[in-house]
C-alpha cells in the first residue's frame, strides 16, 4: 500500500469513528441529555418576600435558552422542601414550546414555611429523578440543593448516599451540589465535605467542576447568579469515562484536563494522518 493509499485509508477510518462517537453520545430515548433536580428551601427563616425572589431568578433563567437550553436536551424537576418535601414543578423537558409556561409555574409556586428538612429535599428530588420516563444511569444526573441553614446531619447525609445510589451517580459523570444563601461557615463547610458529590467539594466561584458550593449573601444575589449555575451544570456534559490527556502537576492547580471519547477518536485519528504525512515526506 502506497503512502497516498494508506493515508486516505487512516482519514476515512478516523471520519467513520469520529461518526460513531458522536452518534453514541448518551441520550435518554427522548434526547434528554441531562436530567436537573432542584431542591429550593422553604423554611421559615427564608420568608415570603425571597421565596418570591428565589423562584423568579429559577424562573428568570429557565425562560432563557442562554441560561438553560430550549432544544429538549435539559430536563427539569423542581422540588420545594421545608418540614418536609414535594415536587412542585416537573420532571419536564424544557423546550422552546413551554419555557415561558414552565417559567410561569415556577413563579407560582407558593411559600410553606416550617423547619428546614434537607434530607426530605434529596430523597424526594431523587425518586422524581429515578420515577421520570427519561431516567437513564448513562445521561448526566445533576441535584441543586438552595438552603439558607442547616437540618438533621446525619439524615441528610443519609439521603445524599441514597440519591447517589438510586440514581447510579458517578464520579465521572454527575453531580450534586449546593447553594448557600446567607449560611454560616460551619453550615457551608458541613455542605461542601458531606452533601456535595463528588468529593473533595470545593467553594465556588469559579467552577472547576462538579461537587462545589457557592455561597451568596441574600436570595437577589441567588436570583442573580442562577443562570451561572445553570451553565455550570448543563454545559458541562461529560458523558463517558474520560480519557485523559495529561496530569496537572501544580500544587492546588485545576483538575486534570480530559477529553471525551469524541474529542480522543479526532485527536488519535489527527496524530495518525499526521504521522503518515511526515514519513511520506521523509522518504
């Protein structure tokens, strides 16, 4: 075989590969590619009036394909906990049809008041999760917690392993993380090194990954910022073991960087046509 032979042999293999990755990038049987449960507080000590700012920066995001996507990719459940749980919004699809629709149901959602169950939040985020038709372990599962204080410990801890367990989480690919509005340092530090998944749990910002906590000040800097979490989840889409391309030896520097599957099929297949382009003019 003749270099010009073997080198459009070796484009052609890399292009049909490239094809199969991309084709084999999970999604749900409805295309969902990520499934977003959030579980917003509240309990007493938030009140009325920041429920009202709480819901409309969801809101507010939700109805912006900049903030979450309108192409049926997103999935999201909404959960509202105080002494205890219910889902008040979703499992939906949001797409460009009912955005505005959903937005508006986010808005209306009402205030309960009552003690803070965290626990209660995760277990049930995580059963509409598992109980929606678009559940696949394969997607990415995402668990927002939004809390202003702290509940039973060791209950919420408990429920974080549950939903990790029931939804088959993995390092790799999904994540829980959290909110804290106004908390204290021991209450966000109890979030980032027991209920955030994957550990070790970090502060943001910035976002370097899944597992972090970001803490804002009142319920308008949680409005504000919403549509950043969101990009932070959702764009972040790692669907597959990860192949790595090299360690990050600084100390405290960023995870090491990796490619999917898609991005290492191109690369592998780029090096090849370039090594054979280099002996042709060798020889």
């Amino acid at each position: 075989m003749n270099m010009r032979t073997m080198a459009t042999s070796l484009i052609a293999t890399m292009v049909i590969l490239t094809a199969f990755a991309a084709i084999t990038m999970p999604a749900s049987a409805n295309g969902v590619k990520v499934q977003v449960g959030m579980a917003l507080d509240s309990s007493g000590s938030i009140g009325s009036t920041d429920w009202g700012v709480i819901t409309e920066g969801v809101a507010s995001a939700v109805e912006n394909p900049d903030c979450v996507p309108h192409d049926g990719s997103v999935e999201l459940t909404l959960v509202r906990f105080a002494s205890g749980a219910s889902v008040v919004v979703g499992p939906v699809v949001i797409t460009a049809a009912n955005a505005n629709t959903v937005a508006s149901d986010i808005r209306n959602i009402s205030y309960t008041g009552g003690g803070t169950n965290i626990a209660a939040g995760i277990r049930v985020t995580a059963d509409a999760m598992n109980g929606s038709g678009n559940f696949d372990p394969s997607i990415k599962q995402v668990i927002n917690i939004a809390t202003d204080g702290s509940s039973d410990q060791t209950a919420a801890v408990n429920a974080r392993n549950y939903a990790i367990t029931l939804l088959g989480m993995t390092e790799a690919q999904d994540e829980i993380d959290a909110e804290g509005i106004d908390i204290t340092d021991a209450n966000r530090d109890w979030l980032k090194d027991n209920i955030v998944f994957p550990q070790p749990g970090y502060i943001a910002p910035p976002y370097t990954g899944p597992g972090w906590v970001r803490v804002v000040a009142n319920t308008q800097e949680f409005a504000e910022s919403m549509c950043e979490k969101f990009e932070a989840v959702i764009d972040d889409e790692p669907c597959c073991p990860d192949v790595p391309v090299g360690p990050d030896t600084a100390v405290g520097g960023p995870a090491v960087p990796v490619l999917t599957p898609f991005g290492a099929v191109t690369l592998i297949g780029l090096l090849a046509v370039a090594g054979v382009i280099g002996i042709r003019r060798r020889t």
